[in-house]
C-alpha cells in the first residue's frame, strides 16, 4: 500500500518552503527591476523599416549623455516592416521629454536612419509626472484588491465563527495573495535579466491582479469546503480540526489541479503563439497560476491551522493518525 502524504500534519515545512520561494522571488525581481516609460517617463518612437540596432542605441545613447541625461535605457522592437525604439532616462520636467522626442526625431533623420518625419508611424511620449501618477495608481489597486478580499472572507465566513475565526481566514487570504504575486514578480524578474526589451509595464500589473483573482477563486473553495466539514463534523466529540482542513484541502485538490491544468494548457498556446506583451502576459499568468495552486492547496490550510492555535494541542493527536 502506497503511503500518501500530508498536509497539515507538516505545515511548518510547508510554511517553511513557502518563505524560501518568497525571500527568493523578491530578490530575482528587485535585482533585475526596470520600469517601461509608463512608469519613469520617457520616449517611444515606431518608424517604418528595420534599423540596425546597434547603430541606434549608440546615436541616441550618445546624445543622451551630451545633454547630462543619466540612467539611460534604449530599446529596439523590430517586426517585419517597423521598428520601435523605446527611450526610459531621467527626466525632470514634462517639457523636457517633449524636448526629447523631437530632438531624437530630428537625430533619425539627420543620421539617415529614415528618410524624413513621413517615416514616423507612431510616437508617445510620458512624463513623470505621468510616470509617478501610474506608481502610485498600480500600488493602489493592488492594495485595494487585498482588502476588498480580506473583507469578503470575513464575512463569507461569519457563520462558522466560533469554531474558526474569519478575521483568520481573512489574514490567510492576504497573505498567501503576497505569495501570489511574489513568485511571478520573482518569475518576472528573471525574465528581464536574461531580455533586456522585458520591462515593469501596465501588462505586468494586469497580470499580477489577474492571478490575485484566480488565486482566491480556489482559496475560496477550500475554505468552503472546510466550512461545510465543520457543520457536519465539528460538533462531534473528539473530531480533530487539523483532520477536517486535511480531509477538506483531499477533497478540493483534485478539482483544483483539474482547474489549473486546464487554464495552464490555455496559456501555453497564448505563449506559444503569441508575440511581445501577450507572451509576457501568458508568461506572469501561467507562473501566477502554478504559485497560487500552491498557495490555496499547500499554505492557507497549513497556516490557517497554525494561526488558530490548534497545531500545538492536536500535534501529537495528529501524529497517531494512520495514513
């Protein structure tokens, strides 16, 4: 007989891996960090034709350091008939990356890069005060998306409240959503150190709140579930609560795996036919996905009952349990 493995009755290891993958994540991302022109300010300029890269990147670069810009970041995008050159710099004022862009039109032109302004198919230019306003919003929703769940959760789960605390299940939530965006951010970090083009964006933000909300689908369903065995179960004498969130997180896993499996094979075709952000959103999404399947089967059980004060007095209890 095959002997299975469990859960709850090893949720410091759990706990433990969950803050290994954590510290990790965050380390890959903040190493490698660099924020498009959305975020920064800065120049993003498409021309017809394919330019030399190399070429480019040292005209505008060049340029750059005559006028004491500092922090400097060029970017080609080539596709089959344009290419779009991405400048991220320091800037100080909104005139000034006005100033910019006109000042690397003319440099195209005068370096015979193209032919004349007839050439310039699409130009966007941001600013900082642009670029600290999209900081400040992207930080926002992310805190608000956190609390508008942990408010959910408590009262979702008001009706079992006295056998477990929804103020509980609501700290869970939130921190196995800080789970959740850390191992894509970390994935994500990664990405922009072996491709120097890969780049904080709004594409990044949407995917992070993208997992956020399929991750608590699934967080949602355990815990249900665990509800569910509490009102049938929790009354009776000498039932074990760290039995109920195993039997509970058993019970759900399967349907949750089945789920993720099906939403990953969507998105390898998106990453595998798709080209620029939709690849990169295919890429925080799928790995978003893996790490919040993690986090609702192998963390929010595990530190749900920890929390609880449970894991301590049902220890040895636990331990007896046959496999």
């Amino acid at each position: 007989m095959i002997k299975r493995f469990h859960i709850i009755k090893k949720s410091y290891l759990r706990l433990f891996v969950w803050a290994v993958l954590l510290v990790g994540a965050w380390i890959l991302f903040f190493m490698n960090a660099r924020f498009s022109e959305e975020f920064t300010g800065g120049v993003k300029i498409t021309v017809a034709g394919v330019l030399d890269e190399a070429k480019v990147s040292d005209s505008i670069n060049t340029y750059l350091e005559g006028q004491w810009f500092t922090d400097n970041r060029i970017s080609l995008e080539k596709a089959t008939t344009e290419t779009t050159i991405s400048i991220v710099t320091s800037i100080k004022t909104d005139e000034k990356v006005a100033e910019l862009s006109k000042d690397v039109q003319q440099l195209l032109v005068e370096g015979k890069y193209i032919t004349g302004p007839e050439q310039i198919l699409q130009q966007s230019i941001t600013g900082p005060s642009v670029g600290s306003y999209m900081k400040s919003t992207a930080i926002k929703a992310l805190i608000i998306g956190l609390i508008l769940m942990a408010i959910y959760m408590m009262f979702a789960f008001a009706t079992i409240r006295k056998e477990v605390s929804p103020s509980v299940l609501a700290v869970v939530t939130v921190i196995s959503m800080i789970f959740d965006i850390s191992i894509p951010a970390g994935a994500y970090g990664f990405l922009m150190m072996i491709n120097p083009t890969v780049t904080v964006d709004t594409i990044f933000i949407i995917a992070i709140l993208t997992n956020m909300g399929y991750s608590i689908n699934d967080t949602i369903i355990i815990f249900d579930r665990v509800r569910e065995n509490m009102q049938l179960r929790g009354h009776h004498k000498g039932v074990l609560l760290g039995q109920i969130f195993e039997d509970s997180l058993r019970q759900t896993m399967r349907r949750s795996i089945g789920t993720v499996l099906c939403l990953l094979l969507v998105i390898a075709f998106m990453f595998i036919l798709g080209s620029g952000v939709i690849k990169d959103f295919a890429f925080t999404i799928g790995i978003g996905t893996i790490a919040g399947s993690y986090s609702s089967i192998f963390i929010n059980g595990p530190l749900a009952y920890i929390l609880l004060g449970k894991y301590k007095e049902e220890r040895k209890a636990m331990l007896e349990l046959k496999d």
